[in-house]
C-alpha cells in the first residue's frame, strides 16, 4: 500500500494520518539521476523493500497544480519554470523542504527525490540532518545515456488524479489514455514536451555535477545503471546497498541481501 505523504505534499499544517511501518532499521537515501532516469519507480519500489517514504520535490509542485496557484505567486512562478524545463530557484525549494523538516525525521526513514539538485541545497540538507543527529545512508546515483532519456520523457503518460506513470510504448495502459490504477485520464507533462526535454537534461548535468562530487567526498554515493527493467534495477540497488556497510545512529550492521534493513525511530 502507498505511504501517506500528506505532510510532504501538503506542508507542515498537514499530518499524515498513515503511519511509517515497523521497520529493523531507518534508511535515508537521496536519489540522484537526470529526468527520465526512473527514480520515482525506484523510491517507490525502495519504499516497499525498506519501510522508506518516498519524497519527491516535483511531487509538491504536481499537487499544487491541482489547487491553481495564483498567477504570480512563488509556487506558480516554480511551475511555469519546470514546464520550460528551468530548475526552480533554490530559495524556493529550500523554503519547501524546510518546512516539511518533521519529514526527515519520520521512523520510517525517506527517499529523496530531485533534492538536493544543487551544492547549496545538498550542503543546507546536510544542515538540516545534523540539527536533528541524523544522518544519511547512502546516495544513489542512476546513470542512463542521453539518448534514452529522451526516448523515455518524451514517451511518459502521467495520471492527473493519482500520478501513476505509464509510457507509450514501453509501458502502456491497457486502455489508451486511462490510468489502470484509478480510471482517470491520462497526460504528458508540459516539462515532458520534446522543446523542454533537453533543455531538462542540460539544467540537471549542469547543477547537479557538484552534488554528487559533494557527496563523493563523504563516500556516500552508489552508482546504479539504469537499464532493463525496474526490477531488474532495484535488485541491483538492494545489492550495492547490501555490500555496503553503512553507519546509523542505531543500527551499524551491515543490510542483509534484499531485505528491509530499516529501524523504527
């Protein structure tokens, strides 16, 4: 079943009414990875596999379309940036994240999807993690060449209701334009539109070059080839995961092979 991420989505008046599973240890990942690259699937299936809620930046600016930001205002400028395929400006999405800090500190541990995606954001989470005696466990880096990524954007459905992702040839619907999981329609992204792809890609190689040098330098990042299929690849996650002997603050056991290596907080 998928965690609820109310307070995530929603900001810091909101509380999720689901709570994180009993879990043996806490993990706290962030993802990295250009457009297209498949994190969202990944955060999903490491959610299942480790008791992580998955927490996705661009997941607060889709939810927001569904209220209409006035014209204007900071989370309308942000999208109207996406859909040309612009990264939104760090005050904003720091402002986002630290409102919704009560998140990083849920038991169940988190994924992070499309933050940090600059060296101030990444140094400003390492803040964030040290204020509240966490840490992270891992980064993980999914790599894919151009030209697959934008065969993939340029081919990805997205539900507007429920935000389940399909593609056009690689992972249809089985009616076409309808989500299988709750019936409504299904759309491409403005940010997915073939002007706005490489304009993406570009943006993401750019700023996020750093991020992972950031993190190298504190031995945290994996790096994961993005090919095949998503089982294929989170089985290869789980693995270098488990290879790995990754300090917590409660658990410094290494993770068993496949298994939801996580502690209740």
């Amino acid at each position: 079943m998928p965690r609820d991420r109310s307070a995530w989505l929603q900001g810091a008046k909101a509380f999720c009414l689901q709570p994180p599973p009993v879990v043996r240890r806490t993990w706290r990942l962030v993802l990295l990875g250009p457009p297209g690259v498949g994190k969202g699937t990944q955060a999903q299936l490491l959610s299942n596999a480790l008791g992580a809620c998955p927490l996705s930046t661009g997941d607060i600016f889709r939810a927001a379309r569904s209220y209409q930001s006035a014209p204007g205002s900071a989370m309308a400028v942000a999208q109207e940036r996406m859909d040309h395929g612009e990264l939104v400006p760090d005050d904003l999405v720091l402002g986002l994240v630290v409102e919704r800090q009560p998140c990083l500190r849920c038991r169940g541990g988190f994924t992070l999807d499309g933050f940090p995606r600059t060296l101030r954001q990444a140094v400003s989470l390492d803040g964030m993690l040290e204020t509240h005696r966490l840490r992270l466990d891992a980064v993980i880096s999914y790599e894919l060449s151009e030209e697959e990524l934008t065969e993939r954007l340029s081919g990805r459905r997205m539900c507007r209701r429920c935000h389940a992702v399909f593609h056009v040839v690689k992972r249809p619907p089985a009616r076409a334009g309808v989500c299988d999981h709750c019936g409504d329609v299904l759309e491409r992204q403005r940010d997915d539109e073939p002007r706005a792809v490489k304009a993406r890609l570009d943006a993401y190689m750019e700023a996020t070059l750093e991020v992972e040098e950031h993190y190298a330098k504190q031995n945290l990042v994996v790096s994961i080839a993005a090919t095949g299929e998503p089982m294929v690849i989170i089985a290869h996650t789980l693995d270098a995961l488990a290879a790995r002997t990754l300090p917590s603050e409660e658990n410094h056991s290494p993770a068993p092979r496949g298994l939801a290596p996580s502690n209740a907080g």
